[in-house]
C-alpha cells in the first residue's frame, strides 16, 4: 500500500463519459493531482495502490453501479474513510438518498460549475484532514494513557529497582568518607569496627583499605549504572515517539521492555533469553517497547504461581522477529479470536484495561507488521512481532 505524498490533494474520478472526463480535467488539473477510471473494478483496484484523498463518483458505470462501488469502498478499512462525492446528471431526492446510504459523502451535478465542484471538494477534503488530525490525536492520547497506566502499575517494582543499588551506593559511600578520614586525618580504627580482621601495622592497614575502596568503588559504579540504565528506559518507554522513523536492533526493544519490569517478573518467572543477531529496521523505538512491555506484563499474569519466559528473536530473507513465550495454561481457542479487541480481556476486575493487546497490534499494523499469536492449552502462549527487513 502506497499513500499519496505529493503536494497536491489527489483525487480519484470514476467516470466513463469522456466528456465530462474532458471537463473535469481541465477544470481541475491545475488544483488536484488527478486519477481516472472508468470502471468500477478498476475504481477499486486503483484505490488498493495508491489510496485517494478524495474520489468523484459517477453513479452509472459498465459493470457496476456507483453505489456499489462506494458500498465495496466502505467495507474495506483501509478505504472506508476516504470521502466520496457522486456525480449525478440526476438530482431526483430517491437517487441522491441512496448515495447517502451507500456511504456518499455529498453529491453534485455532473454540469455543475468548476467553482461549486471546487467548493464542494475543498470542504470535504478540510473535513477528511481534520477528522484524521483528530483521530491521530486520539490514538496517540490513547496510546500514552496505556503507556502511563503500565508505568503506574509498575511504579513500586521500579522504585526498589532503584532503592536498592542506591542503598548499597550510600552505604560505601559513607565507608568510603570513614577510610577518607583514616588515610589523609591518621586517625586510628575505631574500636568495634573488626579491628581483629585487618592486617596488622599501618602497611597492612593501608593494603587493606586499598583493596576494600577498589571494591566499595566498583560496586557503587554497578549500582549507579543500574540507576542510570532503568531512568533512560523509563525515559524512553514514557516519551512520546518522534514522527521520524529510526534504525533499530528489534531484540533491544525488547531487552528495554525487560529493564521495566524485571521486579515485576523476578518473583513469577524464570527468564532465558535465545536472541540471534538481527539487522536494523526503521520503526517507533519507544512504540515497540509498549508492545513488548504489554506482552511481558500478559505472560507474567498468566504464570501462577511460577513458570519461564522465553525471549527470541532471529531473522530471515525477508522478516526479522521477536517473540515472549510463557508457560501458562494458554488461551482457549474460542477465544483467540478475541483478544486483539479493544476493551475484551479476561482478567480480573481491576487487573486490566483490555487495551494491551489492543494497542499492540494497532502499532505492529502501522509498522506495516504483524503481531502473531500461537497457543496450546496447558502448554502455554507465544506471542510473536513480525516486522519487515525493508
């Protein structure tokens, strides 16, 4: 599927009087880029291409009527919305009806002046630019929502991750000050501190303190380095994405995902990563990390009161993929079908929005990809992103 990006609106014309194509293309090809067809199939196989801004649609065409057409149009999501404007040499009220309820958006005589066809298509296609922008803005608002109640469910997992190296990074830090103190001040060890476990003689003294601040620095630094490593995810994960597409290894998504919610998981399952190296694809970075956070979270859920996670990923000629796999009960047939639908879920109340997978395969799908579900009952569930190498 190729969208238009030229400057100009492009409009389809679906019409198979040559005469009104003559009128039509020169009144208008200096304000629309335009198409033209004078079938219906071709109509449609046109609009599969390269989708339309608008489409002008004469009602009487050789194989099928224009209601039809914009019936079939409607019933296809990736068309439904495009507006569609009947031409009629007709204004009698049952004909322009039907065009309604074939899902027309207006209609307009094929004689009509340029200027009242003009007016009628720019206000359609302002109409059609501000329900996208506000549909946009929706999903995106939708989208950060769910991103902020994961971040809220999480919120206490997060905050030990954090307090516990900067725990153990206060806690050398003020042995570090002491040793400070004893090495610069000559102060003695203080009486109760162990002296019977440090070498004797200042030269042993001084060994020792050597190698213990080596230790305490080294492992402040891990500590530190922790911290700075789950602010950048939370960072990331909660920003919203840049319209810009970026190069990106679909396993770091994934390990990003993890950084999260590993207090989450730690106490519900073990982790064993089967990662093969994987080229770089453009994508959504922070996007791709919702979804792996949503299928982390599920599969923690689904394994009581412990089981394994497996984490892969690993390519071909055409795809790379990243998949989390858990041992739970797995997800009964019937219902398979089911949970890419927004608001359905079968957790418990309070547990869940119904909006995970929901959004998940919304942002696959826009990445041009699929999110692929396989599941056997007591053997567990599989959730698998596919995305092109392309």
């Amino acid at each position: 599927m190729i969208e238009h990006s030229g400057t100009l609106p492009r409009i389809l014309i679906v019409d198979d009087e040559h005469l009104v194509i003559r009128m039509l293309n020169k009144g208008l090809k200096n304000r629309y880029d335009l198409q033209f067809a004078s079938k219906g199939n071709d109509a449609l196989a046109s609009v599969m291409v390269d989708l339309p801004d608008l489409i002008l649609l004469d009602v009487g065409l050789p194989d099928m009527d224009g209601y039809e057409v914009c019936r079939r149009l409607q019933e296809n999501p990736l068309s439904r919305d495009i507006p569609v404007i009947f031409l009629t040499g007709h204004d009698e009220h049952q004909d322009i009806l039907r065009g309604f309820q074939a899902g027309g958006r207006d209609y307009v005589l094929k004689y009509a002046t340029v200027l009242e066809l003009m007016a009628r298509i720019d206000t359609h296609l302002e109409l059609h630019r501000q329900k996208v922008a506000l549909k946009d803005a929706l999903e995106q608002n939708r989208m950060q929502h769910e991103k902020m109640s994961s971040l809220g469910l999480l919120m206490a997992g997060v905050a030990h991750e954090i307090n516990t190296p900067m725990g153990y990074v206060s806690a050398n830090l003020e042995i570090l000050a002491r040793y400070f103190d004893q090495l610069v001040g000559g102060e003695k060890i203080r009486q109760g501190e162990g002296e019977s476990k440090h070498p004797t003689g200042d030269s042993g003294r001084m060994e020792y303190l050597a190698a213990d601040v080596v230790d305490l620095i080294n492992e402040s630094l891990e500590g530190v380095r922790r911290v700075i490593k789950i602010t950048r995810e939370l960072k990331n994960f909660s920003r919203m994405d840049a319209p810009e597409l970026k190069p990106v290894i679909l396993s770091d998504c994934l390990e990003s995902a993890l950084v999260i919610c590993s207090n989450e998981l730690k106490c519900v399952a073990t982790i064993r990563k089967e990662y093969e190296p994987l080229p770089e694809v453009p994508c959504h970075p922070g996007q791709l990390s919702q979804v792996f956070l949503n299928l982390l979270l599920n599969a923690g859920q689904a394994l009581e009161p412990m089981g394994e996670i497996v984490l892969r990923s690993w390519s071909d000629d055409a795809f790379v993929y990243a998949s989390v796999s858990d041992t739970g009960p797995g997800i009964p047939r019937e219902l398979q079908e089911r949970i890419f639908e927004p608001f359905y879920t079968t957790k418990e109340r309070g547990k869940g929005t119904g909006l995970g997978l929901s959004i998940s395969h919304d942002i696959i799908a826009k990445h041009h990809g699929e999110l692929l579900v396989t599941s056997t009952p007591e053997l567990g569930t599989t959730f698998t992103v596919k995305l092109s190498r392309g």
